[in-house]
C-alpha cells in the first residue's frame, strides 16, 4: 500500500494510498490567509476531497451560487462579522449544506438558527482536521 507524508509545520502525517469513501464531496473554504487555506486545501484534497479556497466574501458567494457544496469551512482568520455574514449566505443559498467553523473562540451557535453547524474549538492537528471533515462529509453523502 502507497503511503505519503505530508509535513505541516513541525508535524508530520502519514497517508496511506487508499481514497477514503467520500472522494466525491465537494468543500468551499473561506478565510482570509492565503497559505494557511492552500495548505488545508492541500491536506483534504490528498483524502479524496474536491476543495475550492476563497479569500473574499464576493468570491465566497459567487462559488456557492455556482455550485452547492456538502460542507462549507469557515477558518479562524474570519471576523465574527465576516463569519455571521457568510454563514447567512449558506443558510440562503444552500440550507442543507453543513459548516464547520474553526473559529474556536466565537460558538456561531448561539448566533444562528441552522442545525448544520459544527464548531471545532480545539486546536487542530492536521489528523483532527482530515477526520471531522470526512466524518462530516460521509454523513452528508450517505443522506442523499
């Protein structure tokens, strides 16, 4: 079995070669640093997921117009304001689209309505990331 290993700062992950279930899930991901996106971008797309990155909110909107996501990523670089307003524009456009919000400091679910919010408030090793994310992703595949 192939494996690859991807280094993440001072971490290091080891992939094996296989494709994880969901290889079909489609992520939009919104924050404002550039790198620190392109590397988790990088991270999900290795397992198996299609990732678009966007790093303002008109970027954000017009990819979530064009095409509805099964999970949207709102990072930890977002403002609160920019957050409310994005997770405003999923629950217009694409109500059964599920976000994650890794903004650890600010529960978005005091804020808002939607049942498809999920907040990861610990700090996040790339394996954390890699595993909320399919988790999700499978549980919105599978309901389909």
């Amino acid at each position: 079995m192939e494996k690859r290993v991807l280094n993440y700062g001072e971490f290091q992950l080891i992939i094996s070669g296989k494709k994880p279930v969901n290889e079909h899930a489609y992520i939009l991901m919104y924050g404002v640093d550039l790198p620190l996106l392109a590397s988790r971008k990088l991270i999900l797309a290795r397992n198996g997921c299609e990732v678009n990155i966007t790093c303002r909110f008109e970027d954000f909107e017009l990819s979530l117009r064009n095409r509805a996501a099964e999970l949207c990523i709102l990072c930890h670089s977002l403002s609160g304001d920019q957050c409310m307003n994005a997770i405003g524009l999923i629950e217009e456009l694409s109500p059964e689209t599920r976000i994650l919000s890794l903004r650890s400091w600010m529960d978005e679910k005091k804020f808002t309505q939607s049942e498809h919010i999920e907040v990861l408030d610990t700090f996040m090793l790339p394996e954390t990331l890699i595993q909320t994310v399919l988790n999700l992703t499978k549980q919105v595949i599978q309901s389909k």
